[in-house]
C-alpha cells in the first residue's frame, strides 16, 4: 500500500497556476459571452429561427484570428440562444462550398445574403476586426438573410493576447493556393482579348454603376475561365449574370517563368450596367 502525502506548497502552486490559467481565459472571454448575450437577445426579439456566423474579418485577412473568434463567439451564442438554432460551421462550409463562396471570411451584408438565398437560413452575423490600443475592436452586424436587411449591431474591446497575436497572418488553407498568382514570381497577367460588358436585365437599381461583383478567377493555358469563386456578391440575379458573363471571356494566357503558357489565378471585377 502507497502512502500519499499532502505537500501545502504543491497544492499552493497548483492554485496558482491555476487561478493564472483563468486570469488570461478571462481577459478576452467575458467581451465575447457579453456580445453573444446581446445579439441572443436581439436575434430573439427578431423572431429568427436560425442564424449563421461567418468568419469575422481583418486586420490581416484571410487568416485565423478571424475565425477563430468567430469559432468562440458561435460557441457562446450557442449557450446563450432559447428560441432559435446556431448553424454548426461543418454545416456553413457546406453551404458555402455549394455557392461558389471564396472563402468563410465575409463582411458584406449583400455578399452573405446571396451564399445563404437557398440555404433555409434565415439570419447571419458578419464581423470585423480592428487593432486599437494594443487590443481588438470588434463590430459585429446581424442581418436578416432576406433583402439583407439589417438586425442590429454591437461593438466591444478585447484583449490582444498572445494567443490571438500568434494568429494573426495565418491563413486557412485555400482551394486557389494551388495556382501561381498573375503578375507574380515570374508569371505574367492574362491579357483580356474578349471580355464584353455586363448588360443587366433585371430592374434598375439607382447607382448601379458603382456596384461590382468580385470574383477569383483561374485562367488556363489557353486563355478560358476556370474555378470561379465568389468574393463579393449583389442580389437580385446580378452576381448569376456575371459569373454567366465572365465564363465567356477570353485571355491571352499568362507566361510562366519558363516562357510556356501557364494557368494562373486572378481577380476581376464586374461592374453592372442596367438598361
């Protein structure tokens, strides 16, 4: 039989070292349980049946901060939701991989309404991130999937630890990553040869003419549009037209390091026209 003995300065060590573990969990983590709380109580008042959050955006994004966050702050609303359901992020991914999404990261109301349109979701929450006195702002918006209308908005500081400072710059792996970028490390643009205008046909918007759809692009060897992926979208059909018309464009290919034709990633902006 072994006799354990009880050591006072064992047991005031484990203590402390505790009571440090908790401190540094504490100083970011009651910021984001009280955001959560917040957008609980407004997404109910809401009357939404469920809601999607997207990968909080910035300051050097796409990275892992981003999401990260976003990963703590679903996990809180969670806790927090009595009447409506938080969409697991295995379930968005899912989603967005069926809506030529770029990526999970979004901060554009319109662009996160269209991934959603036929998703059954009826709500998301989009949010950014700004440095600011050594910590993080973050804003975080909730919109009605529908029209994009807005719900409510909240703001709060936390803590930039050096946990979260070890994530910043990291980005999450990318279907893209695995083609050179056009116009770097020795890989020429794509030169556009046929690229026509967009001509929209639904119902005029007042100031259409600024609005852009952004896609990320692949253009091969011989010069054709591959792999399109939506960076930033506009409702009513627009973001389905452009895609429709940059499948029909044509480049003149971009020249690898070696002087051969080579597929290369890009990105190209859309601007409507309406008539």
């Amino acid at each position: 039989m072994q006799l354990t003995f009880f050591n006072p300065f064992c047991a005031l060590l484990i203590v402390l070292v505790l009571s440090s573990v908790c401190q540094s969990t504490a100083a970011q983590e009651p910021q984001i349980s009280a955001l959560a709380q917040q957008m609980s109580d407004s997404l109910s008042r809401a009357k939404v049946k469920n809601v999607a959050i997207f990968a909080f955006v910035g300051p050097d994004e796409p990275e892992a901060l981003g999401q990260s966050l976003a990963d703590d702050f679903r996990e809180d609303l969670a806790k927090s939701a009595k009447d409506f359901q938080v969409v697991a992020r295995p379930q968005l991914l899912t989603i967005l991989g069926k809506t030529a999404a770029l990526s999970a990261s979004v901060n554009d109301a319109d662009t996160a309404s269209w991934f959603l349109r036929d998703s059954g979701v009826d709500s998301f929450v989009i949010g950014s991130l700004s440095r600011e006195n050594g910590g993080l702002q973050i804003a975080l918006k909730a919109f009605h999937v529908r029209g994009a209308r807005e719900i409510s908005s909240f703001e709060a500081s936390i803590v930039l630890t050096d946990d979260l400072k070890a994530l910043i710059g990291l980005s999450r792996g990318r279907e893209f990553a695995m083609w050179p970028r056009g116009g770097t490390n020795g890989y020429s643009s794509p030169v556009c040869l046929s690229c026509p205008q967009l001509q929209y046909h639904g119902r005029a918007i007042p100031g259409l003419y600024q609005n852009l759809v952004v896609l990320e692009i692949t253009v091969d060897e011989e010069g054709r549009t591959r792999h399109i992926r939506v960076k930033k979208a506009l409702l009513n059909g627009m973001t389905e037209d452009a895609i429709a018309t940059v499948k029909t464009w044509r480049f003149k290919p971009s020249l690898g390091p070696d002087g051969k034709p080579a597929a290369v990633r890009m990105i190209v902006q859309v601007t409507l026209k309406s008539y």
